[in-house]
C-alpha cells in the first residue's frame, strides 16, 4: 500500500490558529473574550486569518 505525502496538516494549522488566538487576546477581559469569539467576531477573524495563509503561499 502506497502513501502519499499530505498536502494539508491539519493539526499543525490547528496549533497555528490556537498560538494566533492566544496572542490576540492576551491580556483581555472576559467581556473582551468573550465578544472575540462572539460569532461576527470569529467570522470576521477568520476571514482575515484565510486572506493571511493565501498571501504567505
């Protein structure tokens, strides 16, 4: 049985994501927290995250 080679680590993006969100909020409240991982927060976050991973390929 043949294995190929991956092209998508999942689980290094994973710990990328978490390291980038535990530097982004350092230091907040709980209501900063919170609101950070409200859902348009998350999204817009998320958005940006992709737009940074397309322009470091």
């Amino acid at each position: 049985m043949k294995t190929e080679t991956k092209k998508f680590d999942a689980v290094a993006e994973s710990r990328k994501w978490k390291e980038q969100v535990a530097a982004e909020t350092e230091g907040f409240t709980l209501e900063q927290t919170l609101a950070y991982f409200d859902r348009a927060a998350t999204r817009a976050a998320f958005q940006a995250a992709l737009e940074r991973a397309e322009q470091a390929k």
